[in-house]
C-alpha cells in the first residue's frame, strides 16, 4: 500500500531491544528481537525501509538507556519520538507484562495517537545537564559526609558551644582540636574530615566549570536574564537552562507549571470538584531549585547590591518582570503566612508562581543547538 504510514515500537534495554512493527492499519505487529549495538540497529533501518510502504515511524519509551537510539535513528533519516513512560496508558485488568507486549503496545498506541512526546535534548546540552546533576550529587555526597561526623560527634556527647556556624572554620578547628582516648576514634575523625575536604574541593571545580559554561553560547543570554530575579543567581540558572533546554515548546506558563509538578492534582466528577496535593510530575530537580528559590520571598522587596549587578546591561523588560515578581511574589507570601498557611506549602506556591514569572522573562530567548 504506497505511502501507508510504518509504526513501529522499540522496547529498548541495555542488551536487546524488542521491535514490533504495524504497516498502516494491519491488526497483528510483526515482531522480532536484535542486538541494542550501532551495527544492529543500521541493519533495523534497512529492513524497515525495505519492507515499509511509506514513512516509518517509531517510539520507545524514555529510561535509564537515554536518547542514544533516538539520535542514531534520526541519523539514519528515520523519525523516533521519544514518549514518557508514565503518560503511557495502561489497562486495569491487564496483569502480564513482557518485553514482546511491551514492544506491541507501543506501535499500538503510536498510531492511535495516545502517546506523549518528550523533547530529547541535543548531545551538548545533555552534557551540560549531566554536569548540573554530577555537581548536585556531589552535594548530597557533602550533606552525608558531613553528617556521619556530626552524628558521631552527638553520640559521643561532643557539643560545639562557639558563636558560629557548624562547619566554618572555627567549628573545623575545634574538630581537629579535640582529644580521643582511642586511636580508632581519632582515625575515623580524620577520615570523615579528610572526606569532607575533598568534596568541598569538588564542589569548588564543578561550580568554576558551570560559572564557564554559563558565560558560552547558547547559555549566556537566558541565564544572564534568569539572575535578574531574586532567589536565582548562576548556580539556579544554569540548572533551569540545562534542564528545560528549549523553552519554546511551553505553549504558556500553566504548561511549564504542570511540567514542573507544580500544579495541584484534581479529582472530579459530576458536581463534586476535589483537588489534592501537587502532582510532582515532570523534572524535579528545577522544581526543588525552585521552591528553594522561593523562600527568598518571604522579606521585604527590595534591589540590593547584588542584585543590582546582576541586572546590570540586561533588558529592560527583563527586569521589569524581574522587579514585578519579586513585588507580587512578595506580598503574596506574607499574605499566605498571615492566613497561616504552612511555610513550606508557600513556599512550594510561591514557586509556582515564580515559574510563570521565569517562563514570561525567556519567551524573547532564542536558544540555537550548540
């Protein structure tokens, strides 16, 4: 049948991949399984346009083996779309789950139409969000490391009774000032210690590469206006941009709020209209990024010093929505907190809202494939 449209669902893993093939509107896919290598795969493209009518198209669910295989597809001139997995549907009563059915339900549902599409992210910037990621790893690492110290130093009944703040340096030399009665005690001090340097050290490397790559294209411009908000300085930018990557495809702010999980879940029907905590759908990483942005907004409006050089040479619309936000976004917590709504659910409503305000700032960014 010429110009009959190819559907075909990949069920990719780490070893295998799954395919299941339907030409235009046949009942039964034609399934078979091959190797997940590049030679593998080149050979899946010719037997797709040899036994194809028309234009091919395929879909694989997006997971821990990532857009190798779509980029390798769209090299060969084969259109893939990358769909998320929990946007997938699923029928109630239907309790058996193979790789084979998995591949067949794909293809299935690609030509229904009753997938969604994820924006695969170009190669430079997956590796620019890989970096955001290693750095916010290395943080967590530093939180554990630090943490291990302090417990131990709570379960030997050790308190720091100084002015400051644990971990500055008066704190760290109170630490390498204390005596033990066992040399295991002192060894373990040492190694939390020595642990602790060295993802500060990390941490001080990955924060100088992103403040490079923030001043390189396409990175500049977005994330140069991102740090004329409050609450956003480099660190926050370059997270939003490498994550997001392209906000082009949010239609309007409610679209960039729902995809950040920060809209609240809803349950109605008939009469009755419930809705429920947020739906935590989407990227989590910006959306925690973001509420930790939003506490800024608990003081009173004002530009200081800082902020002041941020804005400093940038748009004038930009700031003027920068400025905007942070007087509404403002008011608005206070009122929250006066209503004695919990801190933390205004702070994650706050977040929402600045999300809109961010999504208005880049709508004149034009980010371009590095």
């Amino acid at each position: 049948m010429k110009n009959a449209i190819t559907y075909v669902g990949l069920d990719a893993h780490k070893k295998d991949i799954y395919v299941a093939m339907l030409v235009d509107h046949e009942r039964v896919p034609v399934t078979w399984q091959l190797a997940n290598e590049p030679q593998a795969i080149r050979r899946l493209v010719r037997k797709l346009e040899r036994e194809a009518a028309g234009p091919i198209r395929c879909c694989y669910e997006a997971g821990p083996c990532g857009y190798a295989l779509q980029r390798q597809l769209t090299t060969e001139r084969v259109r893939c779309d990358v769909v998320a997995p929990a946007l997938i549907p699923r029928k109630p009563g239907d309790h058996i789950k193979t790789n084979r059915r998995d591949a067949r339900k794909l293809a299935e549902l690609l030509r229904a139409g009753l997938l969604t599409e994820v924006a695969p992210p170009t190669a430079a910037d997956e590796a620019v969000r890989d970096l955001a990621r290693a750095r916010d790893d290395v943080r967590e690492d530093l939180v554990r490391a630090r943490h291990r110290l302090s417990k131990l130093l709570l379960r030997r009944g050790v308190h720091f009774a100084g002015p400051q703040r644990a971990w500055s340096e008066a704190h760290r030399r109170w630490v390498r000032s204390l005596t033990w009665d066992y040399a295991a005690d002192r060894r373990v001090v040492d190694d939390y210690l020595l642990a602790i340097e060295q993802l500060e050290a990390r941490r001080i490397e990955f924060d100088a590469a992103l403040e490079e790559i923030a001043q390189t294209e396409p990175y500049r411009q977005p994330i140069a206006w991102l740090r004329c908000f409050r609450g956003i300085d480099t660190l926050t930018a370059v997270i939003i941009v490498a994550e997001l990557h392209d906000f082009r495809r949010f239609h309007s702010a409610r679209a960039l709020m729902a995809y950040l999980g920060l809209v609240p879940s809803e349950h109605s029907s008939g009469e009755h209209a419930r809705r429920g905590r947020i739906t935590k759908a989407g990227n989590a990483f910006v959306r925690r990024v973001l509420i930790e942005a939003a506490w800024h907004y608990q003081h009173r409006p004002s530009v200081g010093r800082v902020l002041r050089g941020r804005q400093a040479g940038q748009p004038a619309r930009v700031i003027a929505i920068a400025d905007r936000a942070q007087q509404r976004l403002c008011r608005r917590f206070r009122r929250l907190v006066v209503e004695r709504k919990p801190t933390p659910k205004v702070a994650v409503a706050i977040a929402r809202e600045l999300a809109g305000f961010i999504w208005a700032a880049l709508q004149d960014s034009r980010p371009q494939a590095a």
